[in-house]
C-alpha cells in the first residue's frame, strides 16, 4: 500500500488532521488500535478556546458544535470558602467554549465515514521504519495478516503512550518532565452543574473543580493521591467529599446523582524536544502532556495539527519545505507558554503535600493578589482563553 500521509492514532488529533489534509486533496491513512465504539465513548476534556472552534469549523465539523456548545465568559477561583469571578471576556475580549471531546470525536468519525477516509480501526501491532528515508514506512497487522503502507511522512498523533515517540532513537530526543504528587479523580453524572461557570477551589482537603459538558451533565473533579484506586470511591463518597471542598453555598445548591463515569488520572507535565525526525512528526499528547488545570492538553494538540497541515500543505502546493523545517520550533514555542500557564495553575490550585508552611503562605498571598489586582487576572485571562497563534 502507498499513501503520501500515514497517520498513526485516531484520536481527535489523527482525525482532524486527515480531515484537513483530505479537504486539501492530500491523500492519508490513519491507524488506530482501538474500536470505533471505545472511542465515541472515551471521556476526556470539554474546553474549547476560540481557535480550536474555529479550526474544527473550518475542518467542516462545526455545525452540531454551534448549535450545542456553551459559552463562557468568566470562571470563579475559590479560597478560604469564599468566590472570586474573573471576567475573561472584558479582561481579554475573548470567550471559551464547553463542548465534550468525545462530541469533537464523534463529530469527527461521522465526517470521516461520509468522506470515505481510510481509517483502519484495530490496527495492532504498529510499528514505524525508515523514517530517515524518502520512504518511511507503517507496518501492523490486522485479522491475523501483517500490512505495510509506504509514505511520504508519518505523523505521531498515538498520544503519550503511543509508539511514534519511541520509534526516535533516545540520544536524538531531550525529555522534559514534572510528575505531580497527585491525581484528579473525574465524576461525570446527568446533573445540573453547580453553577454556569466553572470553579476551581483551593481547599485544605485539596484542590476540587466544578465543571459540565452541557446544561444538564456535570463533569466534577477531586485532588486525589496519584495512587489512588477509583474502586474505593463510591458516588456518595464523592458527592460528600466535594461538598466539604467547594463554597458552602455552591454545596448548598449541588444537585447529586449516579455516575456515569469514574476515573483517575495522574498529572504530569512532560515535554519531548524536537518533534521532528526525519520524516517523523510528533503531534499533540505524543510530544507533550499538560496537568488539566488549565485545559489545554486539546487546545494545544489541535494547534500542533493546524501548524502541520499548513506545512504538508505548502510542501505539496508548492514543493516549500520551510514549514516542516520549523514545524517543531513553532510548536514548541507556545507548547512551553501553555506549559508555563498549566503548571502555574496547578501550583496555584492544588494542595502539594510536601509545602512548607512558607510556601503555602506564598500560596494564599498568590491567590489574594490574583483576585485583588487586574493585572494578575489579565494575566491569567490571556492565558485561559488561549495565546495568540504568534
Ligand atoms: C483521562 C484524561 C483526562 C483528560 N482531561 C482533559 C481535560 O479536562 N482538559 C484538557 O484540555 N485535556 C484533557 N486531557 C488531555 C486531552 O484529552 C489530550 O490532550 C487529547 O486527547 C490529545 O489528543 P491526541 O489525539 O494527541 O491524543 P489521544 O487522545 O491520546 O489519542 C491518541 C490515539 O492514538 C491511539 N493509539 C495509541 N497508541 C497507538 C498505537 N500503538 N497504534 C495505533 N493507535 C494508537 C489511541 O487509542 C488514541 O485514540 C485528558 C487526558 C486524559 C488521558
């Protein structure tokens, strides 16, 4: 087999990208491990900013997202049971949008399967070679039979603990990594949520969020121990926790119900330098993750997409190869700045069980200065809704 882009991973990264590259007359063929019903079920983030929307629009999967997303102009921070609004929309001009990833994935598999894209589900056994030829190759099976596809490129979009990273030869990647004392244990549930903005709370019993997916599904969060097994957690175990974590009057109007989901994430911060080798593309959660606070693990995978398909692009216009020569640069630049912004708001947020009493000191002096100062919320405001592509 013979196309001109092999995608690895049918995340919403690999899909958006072989959609933009087929609007573009680009041929592809994504590979992804799992089932296509594991994937429209797949719960992860839910904030959009603004040039994540616009992306997917022009991609030609923003109509049921128009129709059913929220917008959000601001968000509270909480401390010491009190809450601060900050008013992203006057402080920034721009707003942020709450719409599932799973809807983004959805909405993406149903354009694919009217587009005849070839995308082969249960892809097992992946595998990249040549990848500093003119001829990079996929091998995988399938059905008991081993396939080969030849390429022109590869793009690594197997997010974190997929194969591509580990296809580049270890001396010719720097690896950069905080891994957090702690985890986020996600509650979704058919609920009204708490409030129309999201919360986060700074809390002695650690940190929690408050946050939805639509008017009447709300997606809560606890700082948990990283180690934590969600099978110790009952609903009612969860819902008493976070009353005792969030404002007494946000708990006094939490609307409590069964789950529908239940899981434990780590958080860490992790960067891999270049995301270039050879005909190798690294994109997205492959190349780097974020802790969530500060939603931008999707933001910043869509970005890596938008900046790769403007490179193949130009290469297969116009025989450019400028754009692929400082893919990584340009991605690395603002994966850092989200990087700084996430790390920051975790710092701000959570509650490290190492802290000095100094540093929880500075902590409450950090959180008083944010909501006391419109600098500070600008700051965070510019950040929240998403830097400028530069
Ligand atoms: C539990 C969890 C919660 C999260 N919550 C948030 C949040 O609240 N806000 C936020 O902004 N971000 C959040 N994120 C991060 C966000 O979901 C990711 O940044 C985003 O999914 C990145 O997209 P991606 O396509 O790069 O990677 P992924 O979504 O991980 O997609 C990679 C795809 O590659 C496939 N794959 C992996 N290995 C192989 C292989 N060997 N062969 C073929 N296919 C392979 C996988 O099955 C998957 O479909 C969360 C992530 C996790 C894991």
């Amino acid at each position: 087999m013979r196309t001109q882009v092999g995608i690895v991973g049918g995340g919403p990264e690999g899909l958006l990208l072989a959609r933009l590259l087929g609007r573009a007359g680009i041929e592809c063929i994504a590979l992804e491990r799992r089932t296509p019903e594991y994937l429209r079920a797949r719960i992860r983030a839910g904030l959009l900013e603004q040039g994540t929307v616009d992306i997917l629009t022009q991609a030609g999967v923003g109509d049921r997202l128009a129709r059913e997303r929220l917008i959000h102009d601001g968000l509270e921070i909480a401390f010491d049971g009190k809450r601060h609004r900050i008013d992203l929309k006057a402080l920034s001009g721009k707003v942020v949008t709450i719409y599932g990833q799973a809807e983004v994935q959805k909405d993406l598999m149903d354009a694919h399967d009217a587009m005849g894209t070839e995308i082969v589900y249960e892809a097992d056994d992946v595998s990249l070679h040549g990848l500093t030829s003119d001829t990079p190759r996929l091998r995988y099976s399938k059905g008991g039979q081993t396939h080969e596809i030849t390429c022109d490129f590869i793009a690594g979009c197997d997010g974190f603990h997929g194969v591509s990273r580990q296809a580049i030869p270890q001396d010719v990647v720097r690896i950069y990594e905080r891994v957090y004392p702690f985890g986020w244990l996600g509650m979704l549930s058919d609920t009204t949520p708490v409030n129309h903005e999201l919360i986060y709370t700074n809390h002695e019993r650690g940190f929690a969020l408050c946050t939805m997916r639509s008017l009447t599904r709300s997606r809560y969060y606890l700082q948990v121990s990283a180690d934590e097994d969600v099978d110790d957690w009952s609903d009612d175990r969860f819902w008493t926790e976070l009353r005792r974590r969030i404002p007494a009057d946000a708990a006094a109007v939490l609307q409590t119900g069964p789950s529908l989901e239940k899981s434990v994430a780590p958080l860490r911060s992790f960067v891999a330098e270049p995301l270039r080798y050879g005909r190798l593309f690294l994109a997205g959660d492959s190349a780097h993750i974020v802790p969530p606070t500060g939603a931008k693990g999707l933001n910043l995978a869509v970005t890596d997409v938008r900046f790769l398909t403007e490179a193949l692009v130009a290469f297969y216009k116009s025989g450019q190869s400028d754009l692929l020569d400082g893919y990584s640069d340009r991605c690395l630049a603002r994966v850092w700045k989200a990087q700084r912004f996430s790390w920051w708001m975790t710092n701000l947020t959570h509650r490290f069980p190492e802290a000095l009493p100094f540093e929880r000191r500075a902590q409450g002096a950090e959180l008083a200065y944010l909501v006391g100062s419109k600098a500070a919320q600008t700051a965070l405001a510019e950040n929240y809704v998403g830097l400028p592509l530069g």
